[in-house]
C-alpha cells in the first residue's frame, strides 16, 4: 500500500522503517530536515520537508493516491487538522492520527476519525502491570 | 453576549478591547503568562491562562453558556480544533476562527466551521478596493453558490472595448448585469457596445474570474 506518514520522529520513524521493509511504499514529512536522520540508511521511502496540514505539501507527498495518512507529529491539534484534510478533502481510506490528550482523542473518534491515545494506553498498560502478578 | 476569546496576541487583545467596550462579556484564554498579564493589566481581569484547545481550560472558562466562540490564535490547527471542540463539546451557538493560510479557508469551511476570517484575505480585498487602476474589484461573494460579483473596468486599448457584448463569448453562468458608462448606468442588452472607461458589473463563478478580467481588460 501507499503510506503518507507525517511526523519523523520516534514513532513515525519506526512506523516508516518497518513498513519499507515489508514492501510498502512510503513517504514520510517532517518540517525539520534533520529528523530524518532517524530513518535507518537502508530506508527505500521519500522523505519530504514540509507542513502536513498544508494541502499542497500532503499534494506533493502524494496524498492523492495513497492508501494510509498516519499523523504522528507532536502536535495533537496538528494531527487532527491533517487527518480531517487527509480523511474529509482528499478521501484517503484509512486514516490514523495521534492524540495526547484523551478528552480530543474521543471526541474526534466520535466525530469518525481513527485515533489513538498514547496517555490512554500507556497508562492503562501500566496500571494493569502494577495490577498484575508480580 | 458572552464571548470567549481564544488566543491573546495582538488580535485577540485589541479584540478583546474593542468587544468589551460595545459592552459584551468577554473571556480570553491565553497560554503565555506575561501576554495574560498584559492583558490583566490593561483590560481588568478577563484573562484566563490556559491552553484554550483543552476541554477542561473551557470547561472552566464556561464555554457551555457562550454565546460566542472566537479562536484567533496564530495557529489555523489550533483555531481549529478550538471551534471544533467548541462547536460539538460545548455546543456554542457560534464559533468564528482565524485563518493564517488562506489557502485555509475552504478546508475549514468542509470541516464544519462557517465563519471565518483570513486576515490576508481581507488585506487584499481592501487594496483591491482602494486602488482604482485595479482593473477588476471584488464587490461581493455569493454564499456558498461559487458565485461572485465583481467590477470590471474597461481600459484603454482593451479588446472589448467597441464590441457588441453579444460578439463576447462570456465564460459559463456568468452575466453582465450593469454597464455603467458616461451616460450612466444601463442594463445590457446583445447589442449593447462596451466603450472606453465603462464600468461593468458582473456575476460570475469563481473559477471563471480570470477567463472573465482577460475578456474585458486585456489590451490589443
């Protein structure tokens, strides 16, 4: 599949890593060139610098023809503004966006967006640890 | 009115001044403490230091019984998501929101947030207004239809000019409405001959403006 991915930090640049390797074709946006260094140098994807929740930048990341928009930058409101472009202007059919804080996450998944809140799953993984067999 | 102000940067404070001197209620959410001071100590005490897209800063802001949202920060993702929230969580009646980028606006529109306003936007017009050898101004848009009305002058040397408007083939659903000439105002007829320095008014769609400016003001 054609992944778009925004936000090259940790968890975007093991996201597109893994997935050039399992033959997707990626490309991946950050608006600071040196983020990219995280990408391993085997990465066979685009990188590309440039603000995901400007239409002609997700344009040029080839927004029009991909199958997945994943939003993990570091920014919550940033990742929702370029889903919802992602989802409601350019009709991509799978979307994903990250969200911190929890009380957003819900309201746009209620709103029909796809979105995961690391704070909600962490905490819930740590408290079942904490809860668990020793 | 109640009306909660998010952001507190210039726009929101002269914002903020202007709307509590036509006497409305007025809330402005601002993250930085010395903005937020600022604004306390020039406004009184309407400033509540927050991050105005969390739903517990509104919650505590009332946002519940606002008549009126307004998100102004710097930032279109946030303004965003303000009026989102805004609009959804706490079902404020109206939200308006500030658009940096205007390539914006449209985005905004789909996305469920009728009013906004694009500063630049709004810049342009008013340069389009005032300088008078702008060969087409902007008169007004038409809702949501894609249609506008603007105002086209003729120019010496143009290759409408001495033609009958019906020998003009004008671009889809566009209509000239007025010709205002020496002699006045007239409604146009096929017949009608487009002179020097008349000024036509149009309705056109958006899309069409340019393929319309070329018809009347390129020059020979």
């Amino acid at each position: 599949m054609r992944v778009v991915i925004m936000g090259c930090g940790r968890v975007g640049s093991t996201l597109a890593a893994t997935l050039d390797q399992s033959g997707h074709q990626v490309t991946i946006l950050d608006l600071d060139s040196t983020q990219f260094r995280r990408l391993p140098a085997a990465f066979g994807g685009q990188s590309l610098v440039g603000n995901g929740v400007d239409q002609d930048v997700l344009r040029r990341a080839g927004i029009e023809d991909a199958d997945v928009f994943v939003a993990v930058t570091q920014g919550d409101n940033r990742n929702l503004m370029a889903s919802q472009i992602a989802k409601h202007v350019f009709n991509v059919r799978k979307v994903v966006c990250r969200t911190y804080d929890p009380v957003r996450e819900e309201f746009y998944q209620e709103l029909g967006l796809t979105t995961i809140s690391p704070t909600k799953v962490i905490s819930r993984m740590i408290g079942d640890m904490l809860q668990g067999p020793e | 009115m109640y009306i909660i102000l998010v952001g507190g940067g210039k726009v929101g404070f002269h914002l903020a001044r202007a709307l509590l001197g036509e006497g409305h209620e007025i809330l402005v959410i601002e993250r930085d403490r010395r903005k937020c001071m600022t604004i306390n100590d020039e406004l009184g005490s309407v400033v509540l230091q927050g991050d105005g897209c969390e739903a517990a800063i509104l919650t505590e802001a009332g946002a519940a019984r606002a008549d009126l949202v307004i998100a102004v920060t710097g930032g279109d993702e946030d303004n965003l998501v303000v009026c989102q929230l805004a609009k959804g969580k706490f079902h404020a009646p109206r939200t308006i929101a500030r658009i940096n980028n205007p390539k914006n606006e449209s985005i905004f529109k789909k996305l469920g947030i009728d009013d906004t306003i694009s500063s630049t936007q709004v810049i342009m017009e008013r340069i389009q207004a005032e300088i008078p050898s702008h060969p087409m101004l902007h008169l007004a848009t038409l809702g949501s239809y894609g249609l506008e009305l603007v105002n086209l002058s003729v120019p010496e040397g143009s290759v409408a000019a001495g033609r009958r408007l019906r020998d003009i083939s004008l671009p889809p659903q566009t209509v000239v409405s007025l010709i205002i000439s020496t002699d006045g105002p007239r409604v146009p007829t096929g017949d009608t001959q487009i002179q020097v320095g008349d000024e036509v008014i149009a309705v056109t769609r958006v899309e069409s403006e340019d393929t319309l400016r070329a018809q009347f003001t390129s020059q020979h």
